[in-house]
C-alpha cells in the first residue's frame, strides 16, 4: 500500500473499514492523489469538524449513523446512503448528530 492507501485490486466494506473511537475523529486514507483524495472517518457522538473552506468540490458519503452537515449556515441532516455535495470555497462543517462513518471526496481542479 503506497502512503498509507487501501490496498488495490481487493474487495472490502466502508462501514467495515474504520472503526469509532470514544470521543475521537478516526481518518484514513482510501487514496490520496494530486488531483484529489478519497478518505474515511469515524466520528463519535458530539464530535465533528470546525468550521472551514476548501478551495474544490467534496462529496459526503454517510455509511453509518447520522451526521448535520452545515453548508454556507444551512442545516443538513444526512443519514446512512445519504449523500450531499459541499461546493468548493464555501463555508461547511460536520457534527455528529450520534456517531457516523462517513466517506469523503475531494476533486481538485484547476478552474
């Protein structure tokens, strides 16, 4: 596994890929490239993400649990198979509304 990626050419689960920590956020890479990274996280109750931009597009992928996904000030609870797209340059954040696993995907680009 290069920089601490998934393995390739092997089948395996999301939701069986990461586990919860007790108040803690888990992260892994799935793959990490220059044009963008795909990762994993766990997040326990209560715990979450500050508020912050990012310069490209990411998608949010819930695969366990329930999470509110701010976008530009706006509430989105999104829960298992939920997914939501958090624009590029626009202000967002993640909370666990009880603890969540989720899937992110950063595009980068250069326009």
């Amino acid at each position: 596994m290069e920089k601490n990626e998934f393995a390739k050419a092997l089948k395996f689960s999301f939701a069986d890929s990461i586990n919860y920590a007790e108040k803690a956020v888990v992260s892994k890479h799935v793959l990490k490239k220059e044009t963008g990274n795909i990762s994993l996280f766990a997040f326990d109750k209560g715990e979450g993400l500050s508020e912050h931009k990012a310069p490209f597009d990411a998608v949010v992928m819930i695969v366990d649990g329930k999470a509110d996904v701010i976008i530009d000030g706006k509430s989105h609870l999104l829960s298992t198979g939920e997914t939501i797209i958090m624009p590029a340059n626009i202000s967002h954040a993640l909370r666990a509304v009880e603890k969540f696993k989720m899937v992110l995907i950063m595009i980068k680009s250069n326009e």
